[in-house]
C-alpha cells in the first residue's frame, strides 16, 4: 500500500471533490461519498489492498466528537 502522494494533481482533484459536494445534504453528500468509495475500490480490485486500506483509515480516523454540552451549565449531557 502506498503511503506517500501518488496522483497527480492534488489540489484539482480536492477541488472536484469540494464541487461535487456543493450544495448537497449532509444525507446526498454521505451517499456520494459512498459511491466514490466503492467506484475506486472497484478500481483497485485488490481485496487484500483494500482490507490494508481500511485498516490505515482506521488508525488515523479522528476521535469521536466531544460529549454535548447543556446551555448554561458546562457539563456534558449525558
């Protein structure tokens, strides 16, 4: 699995990205995003690539977002 930039064009590409989200819901813009997925897992082909993808994902995924907060009172609703 590569780990480093390998496609042209960095930017032109996020740019594509950014317009074909533009004005979509947050629901159309999951579903695109779950497309996109699969159309370039399809590309790859490589179940064992793509198993090695996930898991590289999963490992710098974000932390969950923070507990909410009530208005007022700085504690975490729960």
């Amino acid at each position: 699995m590569k780990t480093t930039p390998n496609f042209q064009d960095a930017d032109a590409f996020y740019e594509s990205l950014l317009d074909a989200h533009s004005g979509l819901s947050r629901e159309a813009s999951e579903l695109l995003n779950a497309r996109l997925i699969l159309i370039m897992a399809n590309q790859l082909g490589d179940s064992a690539l793509l198993q090695a993808c996930i898991a590289a994902a999963s490992q710098t995924a974000p932390p969950s977002a923070p507990p909410e907060v009530s208005p007022g009172e700085g504690q975490p609703v729960e």
